[in-house]
C-alpha cells in the first residue's frame, strides 16, 4: 500500500455482501494472479478501508 499511496490511511475493516474474491486474471508483470470480487449472492469478501 506504501508504494500505490504512500500517504494512506487505514479507516477500518470492511465487508462487501454479495460478492467473493477470485484469482481469475494473470499478470504476466509479476507472474501470478490478480484479485478481483465477483457477484455471489451467498457470499461476503473482508478487507480494509483506506482514505
């Protein structure tokens, strides 16, 4: 997060109802998977909130 915006704030934890994470791209810059979240009615993905 440092390099992206060196002038972050962490705000709180957060959750998004209705989707789940997914590694379904590749970055051939670095070799591996991409995150991304995708609609899933059962679902939930946790992470952080940053200003």
């Amino acid at each position: 997060m440092k390099k992206r915006c060196p002038e972050y704030r962490l705000i709180s934890k957060g959750s998004l109802s209705g989707y789940r994470l997914t590694f379904n791209r590749f970055s051939s810059g670095w070799g591996g998977g991409v995150a991304d979240v995708i609609q899933d009615q059962d679902s939930k993905v946790w992470g952080l909130v940053f200003e």
